[in-house]
C-alpha cells in the first residue's frame, strides 16, 4: 500500500464544542491509482487531505505515506516531506499573482531535487504560449492547468486535489480532469482528488465516502471511465 | 453602528502595526517637544532673568575714572542708567574669588539658596561653583587670610555662562567663583578694579559712547550681543529652537506621509470587505467613519503619549543640556496649544487618509471590489523581465519593489529618517571637530598671539608685529581688522579661488564676514571705530577664504590710517613660538591651541543633544521599517502561506519575501547624506551669527560606519522581529484562500 491511514483521528474544540474532524479513520491507497474522495461539507474531507498533504497533525493514529510514517513527523520534517513528495491543487489555484505561469513553476521547480522540464510539463498542460502571461491574464482553467503543472513539476509522489474544479465551467473541468488523467498515466502519480463532485468519482480506480470523519466506504471502482466521457 | 465591534477585534489582530505606528508618532512629536520646550524654556528663562536682574546693555572701562556726580549728569544727560561696578579679584591657594561691590541699579544678583549676608564675615557665592564642588550653606570659605560662612548662593544675570576672563572659551566653576560681601566687608578688603553698566533707555548709544570716549577715554567696551557670558546663553536657545526646526521640518511630516502611506494600504487590504458591506447597502459616509476610526487610534494615542513623555522628561533633559551653565531655574512645560496641536494634527492627518482611500476605493465598481480587484486598469510594472532568464526570485523582488511604490516609498523612507537622524547627530559633533583638526588653521600659521597693552614701533619682542583692532558696523555688530605685509609668513592669505592676494590691493574681508554682513567684492562698507565710533568708507578689494574671523585684512598702511596711529606702530605680535614679553605687557594672548579647545567644548556641550538625537534615530528606524515590513508580511500572507505549502522552509520564504528589500538599505542610507550635509549647514550658518565662525558640514569616516551599523542593525532587527510573524502564518489560508 502506498497510503495508510490507521486510527486517524483529529478533534477541534473541547468539551461540549469537541469536534471529531477525522474519528478514527481507516484507509488504504495502492500507489499510482486515482483516487476520489467525496462527502458532504463538514465530513472531514478537508482535514484529510491537509493530514495527507503534511499540513498538519493527527492527534492519534498514524499516517504511512510510501516509507514515511507522518505521525511521527515535526514540522521541519513535514516541510521536506511536503517539498519532496506532495503536489497540491487548489481549488482557487493560488497562483502568486506578480509571477508568469513559467516562474510560478519555477517558484516549485528551484528547490526540488530533481524537477521535471519546466518546457515539457507546459506543453503537456497544453500552457506553453501562455509561460510568459500572469495568472489574472489567465482563465480560471487555464490557471487551475498552470497549478497542476505547478504541483507536477517536482514530479511528486503524490498529487492532491482539494475541488480541483470547484470555481470551473463544466467545459473547462472537463480539460482539467483530462490533464490530471494523463498526469497520471504519464508519471504514475498517486493521484487524490477530494470533491463533492460524484461524477468525477467514475474516472477513479478508488472511491471513498468519508462522512462525520469517518470512513463508510472504501472499493475499487469497477467501472472507471476516462476523463473525457464524464458527464459534469 | 454595529460594525464598530470590529474596533477592538480587528485591532487586536492588528496590534504591531498600531503599536509602531504609534511609537513612530510619538518618537517624532516627542524629539519635537524636547527640543523646542528646552530652547523655549532657556528663552523665557534668560528674557525674564535678565529683565528682573536688569542685565547691562553694555560694560566699558575708561582710561580716567567716572565720579558719581559725573555718573548722575550722564544719566540725566543721555537718558541712560549708568552705574559703576568695583570688584577685586582674591586668589587663594590655587582658586580665584571675584569679590564684586554691590549695584544697586545694574546686573542685580539674585539669591537662590539661602540668605543674603547680613554680618561682616558672611558671604554668599555663585551656586555653579557651590553644586560643582559640593559646597553646602553653612560652610566656611577662606579668601585671603579671613575666612568666611556660607549664607547663600546667587546667579548673576552677566555670569549665566561662567568665563573668568572674557577672553576664555570655557567655563570656570572649579577653580573661580564670585562673591558678595557686606558693604562693610568689601571696603576692608579693597576692591581697585572698575568697569562700568549701562542701560539704554533711548537710542543714542553712539552719542553716550562718543561722549564718554571724549571725556574719560575708552578703553574697552563690550555690547550684550558681543558679551559671550551672556551671549552663550542666548545661543544654546537658538541652536536647540532651530533644531527643533529642523526636525519638524523633516520628522512629522515624513513619518506622517509613512503612516497614512499604510493607512492607504490597509484599507485597501480590506477591499472585498468594504465591497461587501457597500452590495449589503452600507453608505459611503458610514464607511467613511468606521475606518477613520481606525486611523485615528496612531495620531490621537501617539500624539497623547508624545505631550505625556515631553511632560515627563523636558525637564531632566533641558536640565542635562544646560548643564556647563549656572543652574538656571528653567521650566520646561509643553504649552497647551502645541499639546492640543500635537494631538489634533496626526490625529486628523490619519483620519483625512482613511476618508480618501475609502472613498478613492468606492469609486470603483462594486463587483472589482468584492473580487479584489480594485486595481484593475492600474498601471502595473508587472510586465518587467517576463522574458529575462534570470531566476524568479530576482523578478519576484524586482516587482515586489517597483510594483508597489507606495509600500517601497514607506520601507525607503524608514530606513533614510533613521539615517538621517543618526548622521545629523553624528555630523554635527563631526564638524566641530574637523573644524578643530583643521579649518582652524584658516586663521593663520600662527600658534601665539600676543594682544598688548602698548603700542610698540618695530619688533622689540621678536615674532611679527601686525596692527590690529576692533570695528563695528553701524548695526553694532563688530570684527576686526587686522594691517599686516603681504610677507607676513603667519598670513599667507589666499581668495576663494584659491589665489594669492596683495594687501596693497586694497581692503579683503573674510569669507564668513561677507556671508554675516552680506557684502561681495566691489561693495562699499562703513566701518565705526570701537572705541570712537569714527566712521570709515571701504571698498572691498575681495573675499578672502577663511571661515574662521570675522575680520577684515588690509596693509599697515590702510589699517594705521584707520587707527589713526603711524604705520610704523604695532598692537599685536605673531609667532609660532612663545615669547618672552613682559605679563604687565599684554592684554591677552591668543593660543591656536585655544580656538581648538572652544570648538571642543562646544561639541562637548552638544553631546547630550547628539546621543539623544542617534537613540531617537534608532528607534524612528526600527519603528518605521517594523510598519513597513509588517504590511510586506500582511499583504503577501498568502503567497507565504502557498510557499509553505510548496514545502518552503521559513528562512527561504524569508529570503524571497523579507529580504526584497536589502537593496533599499544603502539607497534610503546614501539618500540621507546629502540631506544631513544640508541640514548641519543650514544648522553653522545660523550658529555663525552666534559664534562669527562658520564651520563646514563634515562627516567622519567612522561616523558613516557608525550610522550605517546602527540603521543596518535596526533594519535587520526589524525583519528579525517579523520573521515570527512570517513562521506564524498558517498554510491552511492557502486552502481555504479565494483569490482570483
């Protein structure tokens, strides 16, 4: 397996305000699948993903990303697990707005060890006319290709998406997930996609419903689909 | 208005910036206060002193005695208050006491502590020399071979600065003093010396003088003006009034234009709020008062504090500054209405820059508000570099800098009032002592010079004898003049060019006399024998360069004419060696070394002031570059945050963020200097009037170290404090941030 979370747990508040965020989750992800997260607000998906994405810490159970086990982890180990393995997509793509998309990727690319070709992974984004725009010059897809491109440059380990797609027309969510999609397929990277969106899940090879910060279903999805037949 | 309860909440998550912004204001208003509360007080101290002590307008001494019945018609006669003043000078073991005989009209003392003297063996004497030597009422003091019982301590309104000789350049409170007996007393110790006082009623001084000059031949008169005991005084309110001047010229008004610089910013950082509650139907004046009153919390608290400190230590600090003087009674107050002013004016500054930037901002759409994008149509500087290679971090602090020119301006401006007043401090000590090391020389290669008390023909006593007097103008204002040969090896007298001159040419002014009487070459000058007030019409031949005398050269023959003595004749000798005249010979002997040791003691005098201005320097540093880089930190919270994300360490995100601006650290630095070299100009050409020297602006190399090691150590003891302002922001403001 290449995630495991065992027993995660994450509470916020106390005494009668005490929040279960994550109530003693269980999960397991095979390297190299994509997977789709889905839930109601508030389920926990956000905490998650920031647990995955080395954001944070659990307060009990323990997080095996690949060989590393976060649990133990403080926060300058975090920061060298985030640099080296994690790829982020957010929702609002937070872009820094005074650089070109080509420095935005090279704002990742400078401290990696071994990044990808800034060149390449724009013209895999099918963003390489538009290296020397700024992001405000840009529309919401295309900003939202320029962070993907952003967050697989270090060619992570992991990518994780929290509502990739969330501010895009269908149109343009459509082209996103096409791109996540051939990420995938190109760099074998374990993809996690946090979304509300259920018709994204038929693109996963894993579906898990979390809700209330619990777990309620982990499987295999027998009936993927490529990107490019869903129907948002 | 409901709204307002965003006052303490947003305030609390806002604290440094109010806190440094208030701290800004209060260090500029309070440095302000000092000065000018001191220079005030030494001011209304001296007018008043001087008015109830019936200060002399002038002290003369003749060559035949005045008698009383005389003294009485020259008063009716001239309408003056004329007086004589005997005193005896008693050395004992090592310590000279002035003994004066009582006035009844003219320089009256005044007893600050204890009792007049009732009984023949009471004395009271000056207080400096009491406080210095720690001498309490009750103890005894030996003049001569009586001794006598400490009754009481006085300041007279003549000896605020206390010189034993008028020739001196430094007070004298260890081993002088002056004294008053009884009547009784003094006629048993026999005072023989006597000079005269007098007070003008009318405006006839130059008929009393000439007459005087005419029946009982003067021999020395010395005006108020030119009167340093008194003079000093009147320049130490001078130099601290027009300090203060300086600085409110450029302290509030910069410090002002920072902090509504910020204002500015913070209200637009607010942009999507003010574009929420403007679509929920807030109006724009309900707007308009809910951030005025924000910006209203640095100019009312900053200007509240400032009166508050400057009540406290203007005081203790004018106390400090006055401290080479009789302990004057000053009352260092802030007047009500600079107080009120104090606090009204940043106060209402602030508020006009919040009202504006609400106002600039709802002119905007709602919908470019409510996404934050109010400056959109802006120019940007964004467009910079796009296609350079260099690496991003260079173009990210390149368009950090030249795309916010605002935020830029205000780190700039922290960073150069810092060094500004840092180095002013530094470059007025500075001056001084280069004027001691160096310009001092200008006066001649001279080390003695002997002043006699004859005239002599030839050179009996060896050295080089020169004629030399003292003229005044018809405004009073006096100089010298000085008859000499162009060969005269002590006087190699050059213009301002830097070319020889001839005596013989006619008559040469120094170059601080034409800038204190604002003649130029080619003008005609009326010159009033001292003494006789004869009156002489000049043409000035050329500026001579010498910033040192107020003193007019011409050849022995001019100046002997002049004098009306024969050209042959000599008053003064010259040497660089000592010579052997006789003491019952000589006025006074002039020592270069002597002129050095004056502008020593007064860089002494303005040590307080200086170290007060470079603390001041270092803390309006800190607290301007701790604003500006705490809105650099605030306004790039989520670029941090994304960084963090990105799995950047603190210290690279500082390096990105923080350190975008070192390159404004030797800018703001080397910007100052020009200003300071300005502004201490500024400063001697008005201590000139004062001093009749006219120091350069120098700078040493070591204070520019100095300087750039304090505003360095500001700085980066600023971004040192905000670097946990940076590790404190949270990256999960990136995931849950929206921007566009």
């Amino acid at each position: 397996m290449f995630i495991t979370l065992k027993n995660a747990t994450k509470k916020y508040g106390e005494g009668e305000s005490l929040v279960y965020a994550l109530d003693h989750a269980n999960l397991e992800i095979e390297k190299g699948e994509i997977c789709v997260i889905l839930g109601p607000s508030g389920s926990g998906k956000s905490t998650l993903l920031n647990m995955l994405g080395g954001l944070d810490h659990l307060d009990e159970g323990e997080i095996i990303i690949g060989e590393r086990n976060l649990s133990g982890y403080k926060n300058n180990k975090l920061t060298e697990y985030r640099k080296e393995d994690v790829g982020f997509v957010f929702q609002f793509y937070n872009l820094i707005p005074d650089l070109t998309v080509a420095e935005n990727i090279e704002v990742v690319s400078d401290i990696s060890k071994n990044p990808l070709n800034v060149d390449e992974v724009l013209e895999a984004m099918g963003m390489e006319k538009y290296r020397y725009r700024f992001p405000k010059e840009l529309s919401g897809g295309q900003q939202q290709r320029v962070a993907i491109a952003r967050a697989i440059i270090k060619n992570p380990k992991l990518l994780l998406c929290d509502e990739l797609t969330g501010a895009l027309d269908t149109k343009s969510s459509k082209t996103v997930l096409e791109f996540i999609e051939k990420i995938n397929k190109l760099y074998n990277t374990t993809t996690v996609i946090i979304t509300h969106n259920e018709a994204i899940a038929q693109m996963a090879d894993r579906i898990i419903y979390i809700k209330d910060g619990k777990v309620q279903e982990n499987r295999i999805n027998t009936e993927k689909i490529s990107a490019s037949e869903l129907e948002l | 208005m409901k709204l307002n309860k965003r006052y303490s909440r947003s305030i609390k998550s806002n604290l440094s910036f109010y806190v440094s912004s208030t701290i800004l204001t209060i260090m500029t208003l309070f440095l302000f206060f000092m000065m000018n509360i001191a220079g005030s007080a030494i001011w209304e101290f001296g007018d008043d002193f001087f008015e109830t002590q019936n200060l002399e307008h002038a002290n003369f001494s003749t060559y035949l005695p005045i008698s009383e019945t005389e003294i009485e018609e020259l008063e009716e006669d001239y309408s003056v208050n004329l007086e004589a003043q005997y005193y005896s000078n008693i050395e004992t073991d090592g310590v000279t006491a002035r003994v004066f005989k009582k006035t009844n009209e003219i320089n009256l003392y005044s007893v600050t502590e204890g009792e007049d003297v009732a009984l023949n063996d009471e004395i009271i004497i000056s207080e400096g020399y009491a406080v210095f030597n720690k001498i309490s009422l009750g103890d005894q003091i030996t003049i001569g071979d009586k001794a006598y019982t400490i009754t009481g301590f006085f300041q007279r309104p003549d000896y605020l600065y206390m010189l034993q000789n008028e020739g001196d350049s430094y007070k004298n409170v260890t081993t002088f003093y002056l004294a008053y007996v009884t009547d009784e007393e003094y006629e048993h110790i026999g005072g023989d010396n006597c000079m005269y006082l007098v007070r003008y009623e009318e405006d006839n001084q130059a008929d009393f003088r000439k007459a005087i000059n005419e029946n009982y031949y003067m021999r020395t008169y010395i005006s108020e003006q030119e009167n340093m005991r008194i003079d000093m005084v009147k320049m130490q309110a001078e130099m601290f009034t027009a300090i203060s001047y300086i600085i409110l010229a450029v302290m509030p008004l910069s410090v002002v234009v920072l902090v509504i610089i910020v204002i500015n910013r913070k209200v637009k950082s607010e942009q999507r709020l003010i574009g929420t509650l403007t679509a929920l139907g807030y109006k724009k004046g309900k707007l308009m008062h809910h951030y005025a009153g924000f910006a209203m919390i640095p100019g009312l608290f900053g200007g509240i504090f400032a009166v508050i400190f400057a009540m406290i230590f203007a005081q203790p600090f004018g106390e400090v500054c006055l401290a080479d003087y009789e302990p004057m009674r000053i009352e260092c107050q802030v007047a009500p209405v600079a107080a009120v002013i104090a606090i009204v004016v940043p106060t209402v500054m602030y508020v006009l820059a919040a009202i504006y930037s609400v106002n600039k901002l709802l002119k905007k759409d709602t919908v470019l508000l409510l996404n934050g994008n109010s400056e959109q149509g802006e120019r940007n500087y964004k467009n910079m570099l796009v296609k350079n290679k260099i690496s991003f971090r260079i173009k990210y602090a390149m368009r950090s800098l030249i795309g916010n020119p605002s935020r830029t301006f205000v780190v700039l401006l922290g960073i150069f009032l810092g060094s500004y007043i840092a180095l002013l401090g530094y470059s007025f000590l500075d001056t001084m002592d280069n004027t001691k090391q160096n310009m001092v020389d200008k006066m001649g290669s001279f080390e003695y010079q002997y002043v006699l008390n004859e005239l002599v023909e030839g050179d009996p006593y060896g050295g080089e004898p020169v004629i030399m007097s003292t003229m005044e103008n018809r405004e009073g204002e006096q100089f010298s003049i000085i008859g000499t040969t162009d060969s005269n090896p002590y006087l190699q007298l050059k213009d301002v060019e830097g070319n020889n001159v001839s005596l013989d040419d006619g008559y040469y002014i120094t170059s601080i006399m034409a800038m204190l009487q604002d003649v130029q070459t080619g003008d005609k000058m009326i010159l009033c024998n001292q003494l006789t007030l004869e009156e002489f019409e000049i043409t000035v031949a050329g500026i001579i360069d010498n910033d040192m005398q107020n003193a007019l050269f011409s050849n022995r023959e001019n100046v002997a004419n002049i004098m009306s003595i024969d050209e042959d004749i000599s008053n003064v000798v010259m040497s660089d060696v000592e010579l052997d005249i006789p003491d019952s010979k000589i006025i006074q002997t002039i020592k270069k070394a002597d002129a050095k040791e004056q502008f020593q003691n007064m860089s002494n005098q303005m040590n307080v002031m200086v170290y007060f201005l470079i603390g001041i320097g270092a803390i309006i540093c800190v607290a301007s570059i701790y604003v500006a880089v705490n809105m650099l930190v605030s306004e790039n919270r989520s670029n941090i945050s994304m960084l963090k994300v990105l799995g950047y360490k603190d210290n690279q995100i500082n390096q990105i963020v923080l350190n975008v601006n070192h390159i404004l650290l030797p800018i703001g630095f080397l910007l100052s200097i020009p200003l300071v070299f300005a502004s201490t100009n500024w400063f001697m050409v008005f201590l000139a009037d004062f001093i009749g020297v006219l120091p350069k602006a120098y700078v040493a190399p070591m204070s520019f170290i100095y300087t750039a090691v304090l505003v360095c150590c500001s700085y980066f003891g600023s971004l040192f404090l905000l670097r946990r302002k940076v590790s404190k922001v949270d990256m999960v403001e990136s995931l849950k941030g929206n921007r566009e």
